[in-house]
C-alpha cells in the first residue's frame, strides 16, 4: 500500500452516530471541505481526512490499514474482533465517547418463562452479532442455535423464524412493541474512537496524539458543570460534603453579608436534581449549575 502523511479516520456515513462524531471532530478543531454525499472528505486545517462508510466496515478498513482511526459502536468493534478477522485481535479502543450509547441484549417473548441462560438451550436465537453471541452462550455452557439476521431481529419471534432474539436495545420502546422482555446484557456499548493496538511512528502518529489530548479536554468540558451556591460559613462543612466529585471549591465573600459565602465548584459530571436537593437541605441557596464551555488549566 501507498505510504501517507494525512490521517485518516473512518466514520458512519450516514446513521445515528453521523452527527455526534462531526460534531466530536469539529470541536476537535477539525473541519471538512462539504463533500458529505462523496465516501472521501478533505481535512482543511489539520493533515486529517475522513472516510464515510457503513459502520459494519469501519473495523475492516482499519485491520486492513486503510484508515488509521474509526469512530465506532463499540458492539460492532467487538463483533468484528470475536469474529477473528485477519488482524482483528490487534484492534483496540482508544476512547470511549460518551454517545451512541446502548446494550446488546438476549429478549425472550414476554410470557416466556425464562430463569436463566441454561433456558436458552435448544432455542433458536436471531441476532445480528453472532460472534458475540456465540462467545457469550459458549462462556454460559449453553448449546443454541444462531440465526444471523441482517436487520429486523426484533419480529423474528412473531415470524416464528427464531425463539428469542440478541439485539441492541436503549430506550427498551422497540422490545415492548414486539411484546418481548430484556433478560440479559451482553455487553454496554457505546461510539469509541478505534484503531491499531500500535500507532503509526510518522507525522500521523503524532497527529493521533495531538487528536488524543484535545479529545481529552472535549470530554471532559462536555461532561463537567460549574455548581454555584450560596451557604451560610456554619452550613459549609456540611454543603462542602455533599458536593459532586471534582477539585477543591472556590470560596467568595458576598458583600455586606459576613455570614455567608459565595461557592463555585467544577463537578466531573451531570448534578442531578436529587443532589440539589440534598445540598439545599444542608442549607444552600441560590444553586446554579451551568454547563462549560471552555477550559484550560
Ligand atoms: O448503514 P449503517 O450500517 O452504517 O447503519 P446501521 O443501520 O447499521 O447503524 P445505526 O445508525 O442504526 O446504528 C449505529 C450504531 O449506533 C450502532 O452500531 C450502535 O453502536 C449505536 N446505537 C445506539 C444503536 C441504538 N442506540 C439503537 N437503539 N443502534 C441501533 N439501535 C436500534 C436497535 O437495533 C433496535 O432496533 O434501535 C432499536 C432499539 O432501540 P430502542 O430505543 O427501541 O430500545
Ligand atoms: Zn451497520
């Protein structure tokens, strides 16, 4: 193969993690001459293209060293890994990226009387992962049958051409609809940038560390929140140990109020109404949470 000096990332080109990952990149600082009909986008500003293909052949290009980086779900990462392809095995996760979130699932018909795997043997199991499945059943000593299906798994059972079905659930919405029940998780997914256990030595090698370190500081403003509050200097102990995971608080006079004090605290994740609630009954007021846009240490 031709050698290069761009990086080149394989990416969905149409489905539901198009968007989040041109968004991910972009906040990334990387941008892409308009091309999204085409499977080849032109990086602008940094030595990075992109290739948008099918998510199913994301791993492929990059066993093959077609692409350097894909972002994929990682259900479909792991099938293509159990699937024992030609270098698949030194196929790894780089990052995970916090959307595209879901699990794959075994669903049983809702008034099957299920107690465990052991009452999956002899059953016909449809499913689109049957690498993973496959694993799964073999670590369970359970002897099924897998139907591969392309797509539609969920009405396999109604069909009568499986029993129950492996599929991807999130809200659950789909499963309800086909009058089936999630009995148990194979594996929790999500988008992860992939690539080669080993990164290239040139230029794109130090082009995936430079991407590493900004996706980093991505992920982290994306999931961290300012909390703001205001407690009286008695409650802060009690305030203080209440508060969500992160660095040491800020503490700010509020003017002709020497009893009170103004908090500001960065938490590493989402603050959920229960812990506003919790923190204002150990005497705050005045809560904020607002989300960041910006940081740099
Ligand atoms: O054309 P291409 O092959 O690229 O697209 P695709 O149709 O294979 O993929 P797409 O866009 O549907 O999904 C891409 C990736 O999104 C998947 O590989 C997962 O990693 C991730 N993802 C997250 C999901 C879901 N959530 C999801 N809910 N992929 C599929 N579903 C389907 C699921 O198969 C089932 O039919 O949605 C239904 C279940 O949803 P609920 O909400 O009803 O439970
Ligand atoms: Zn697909």
């Amino acid at each position: 193969m031709k050698p290069r000096d761009r990086l080149r990332i394989a990416m969905q080109k149409s489905g539901r993690l198009t968007e989040p990952a041109l968004d991910l990149l972009n906040r990334c600082g990387l941008t892409f001459r308009q091309s999204r009909d085409k499977l080849f986008c032109f990086g602008e500003g940094e030595p990075v293209d992109l290739l948008l293909v099918r998510d199913d052949d994301i791993p492929g290009l990059i066993a093959q060293g077609v692409c350097d980086l894909g972002i994929v779900g990682r259900n479909v990462l792991n099938e293509f890994k159990n699937g024992a392809g030609n270098g698949a095995a030194s196929l790894t996760e780089w990052r995970p990226l916090g959307f595209g979130r879901c699990r794959l699932s075994v669903a049983v018909p809702q008034d099957m009387n299920y107690n465990g795997p052991e009452d999956l043997a002899g059953l016909r199991i449809a499913t689109s992962y049957p690498a993973l499945l496959g694993t799964w059943l073999r670590e369970k000593g359970v002897d099924a049958g897998v139907i591969t299906l392309a797509g539609s798994v969920e009405i396999a059972p109604k069909l009568g051409t499986a029993d129950v079905i492996c599929d991807l659930v999130q809200s659950g919405g789909t499963l309800v609809a086909n009058q089936l029940r999630e009995t148990d998780v194979l594996l929790e997914s999500e988008a992860v940038l992939a690539g080669p256990e080993t990164l290239p030595t040139d230029e794109r090698g130090d082009m995936v560390e430079l991407l590493l370190k900004r996706l980093d500081g991505v992920i982290q403003v994306r999931e961290s929140r300012l909390l703001l509050l205001q407690t009286s200097r008695t409650s802060l102990e009690a305030v203080t140990r209440l508060l969500p995971g992160g660095p040491q608080p800020t503490l700010l006079p509020v003017a002709g109020q020497p009893d009170q004090l103004m908090l500001q605290a960065l938490c590493a994740g989402e603050v959920s109404w229960r812990q506003l609630e919790e923190i204002k009954k150990a005497g705050a007021r005045e809560m904020f949470v607002l989300p960041v846009e910006k940081m740099l240490a």
